[in-house]
C-alpha cells in the first residue's frame, strides 16, 4: 500500500460514435478511393465546394452535379507549426496550407511537404501526393500530403478571394 | 448512388483527463485506498453538528469551510434506489444491481454508490448495508475502491 497521498484521479471519456457521412461526402471518399478529388457544383451560382457537403451555403439547394477537380492547386494561405503538442505525428517545423484546388471555389487543408517551411508562400502552387495505388482507401489519409509542382507562383488576383 | 452505399464508420474520441481531486476528495480517495470512509464535520445553520460524505471542501447549505475529517461507518441506510436491470459497459457490476443513496453511520448526508442485491425484490429505502471493498493490492485511490454494497448480513 502506498503511503503517498493521492492527489489526482484519471476520469478518462470514451465516446463511441458511429459516423454517417451522408452521400456527397461519400461520393467524395469514393472518388479519395480512386486517387480522384470529386466537388459538387452548385446549380445556382456554379460554385463547386470540395469537399462536398451536399448543399450550398449561399443558395441553400442540394448540389447534386460530381465534378472531378484537379490534382493541383495553390497554396491561399499557410501556417508553419512549430509547436509540440501531445499525439503529434509530423515533425516539426510542418506547413499546414489552405489549398484551393483548381477548379474548385473553396479551400481545404493540406499538409505540405518536400520543402522547407521558410519557404512556403502564398500562391505557392502544389500538387496532391497519394499514398500506393494498393493503400488507397476510403480515407484521406490516402493523401500523403502535397507538394510543390515547381510551376511559378499563382498570381494573386487568382486566389485573392479566398486567402 | 443509393442509400444503401452512404458510408458508415465507428468514430471514438477520447478525453485523457487526469483531475486534480485538491486536499479534501484527496484525502477522501486516499481513505478509500486504505480502507477508510471519510466524511467532513460541518454545523447546520442551527449549529446541529453534521458530517458530510463524500466531504466537501464547503459545507453546501452555509458555503463554510468544514472542519477536521472523520471516519465513518462502512455500512449504513439506503434512503432510496433505482435498479439497473440492464447494466451498460464500464458501469460498476456486470450482473443486475441497484444505484444507490447511502447513509453511512455516523455520517449526515447520503453518497451514491451500488448494492449488489441480485434482484430489485431485495431492494428498499431503509434497508442496511456494507461495503464489499476490493483487495488492498487493487485499491488506488477512487469511488471503485468500493466494489458496492451488500445488503448487511450477506456475505460481504
């Protein structure tokens, strides 16, 4: 028996979800499947939204139309982590960008690599790198990360909406 | 695309919270892990003197600090029950038993613990009960240090 006293007490909480994903984003891990990047378009104001969420935010109708985007994209705005935190996987110092797709109307985030975080930009233009064609999976942790495609910069009047 | 290829997945999240309990449910969780029920003395608006288990570092009817903390007894009263006929994961027994407000000898207050009854017939408010501890080895210092209550007289 210990003699210290006790001065914490462990109160883990373990939630158990199960997590529908509803049918655009389903369409869009199925496209992940597939190595393939696949928005919606909205009907009323052609705005393609990637991931898909099913609905436009702008117009509140059902964006039905796949549309399969590019590889590709530009870097709209960044932040370099330097921070350690507990349950980190990625060495730090890490880019974490918001990417804009190209033709898509909203950006996701991305990790980037291949490059050295002081250099990282905006209108940096990078491109998606998938894991082997075999580990594809309905996850996006079939995107290893992106890189930069050596293309020069994006001009940022291309992008200046969204950063 | 039908409905029948909307995708599912199990999604777990977990907190890792580790609480600091500070100097009185401290000293409560390390009275459990020694085999000790410890209660905060307190006075009653009147000045009745009370004794409040689990304690608290705040008398809740006068906001006052409590005093020293006691011992009480190891068994006591079932002022009410409810049966958990279907016992979820990760609660106290795996078998049928009762949630429970006890009061303890000695102390004023009731705590919420479980009595392993076996069947809600062997249940009511006012019946007496002790505690079944775990084994010394296993205890560390929580409410569980306390496997439940029996229904005094069986076998603890």
């Amino acid at each position: 028996m210990s003699a210290e006293p006790v001065t914490t007490l462990a109160t883990p909480m373990h939630l158990d979800y199960q997590y529908t994903a509803g049918l655009s984003q389903s369409r869009f891990l199925q496209g992940i499947a597939q190595g393939k990047f696949i928005g919606q378009r909205c009907p009323a104001c052609h705005q393609v939204y990637v991931p898909p969420r099913g609905s436009c935010p702008t117009d509140g109708v059902a964006t039905t139309d796949p549309i399969e985007l590019g590889n590709s994209g530009t870097v709209t705005t960044y932040c370099v982590v330097n921070v350690p935190f507990q349950g980190q996987s990625i060495e730090i110092p890490y880019i974490c960008a918001q990417i804009l797709l190209d033709g898509a109307n909203i950006t996701f985030m991305g990790l980037i690599q291949e490059l050295p975080a002081d250099q990282v930009r905006m209108g940096l233009r990078v491109e998606a790198v998938w894991v082997d064609k075999d580990q594809l999976g309905l996850t996006m942790a079939s995107v290893k990360y992106f890189r930069p495609t050596g293309e020069p910069d994006a001009d940022y009047e291309t992008f200046k909406a969204y950063s | 695309m039908s409905d029948s290829e909307v995708l599912r997945a199990p999604h777990v999240l977990e907190y890792p919270y580790v609480r600091s309990v500070g100097p009185v449910i401290g000293a409560f969780l390390t009275g459990l892990r020694d085999g000790r029920i410890l209660g905060a003395q307190s006075h009653d608006a009147d000045g009745t003197a009370t004794v409040i288990v689990p304690p608290t570092e705040y008398d809740p009817i006068t906001s006052a600090d409590v005093g020293d903390l006691v011992e009480v007894g190891q068994s006591g009263v079932v002022t009410t029950w409810s049966w958990a006929a279907e016992p979820k994961r990760d609660q106290p027994l795996e078998r049928p038993f009762a949630w429970a407000l006890i009061k303890l000898d000695g102390a004023t207050t009731a705590m919420l613990h479980v009595v392993d009854a076996g069947s809600p017939d062997a249940m009511s408010s006012g019946m007496r009960v002790t505690a079944r501890w775990r084994p010394a080895g296993e205890r560390v210092g929580r409410v569980q240090d306390i496997e439940c209550f029996v229904p005094e007289g069986s076998t603890p």
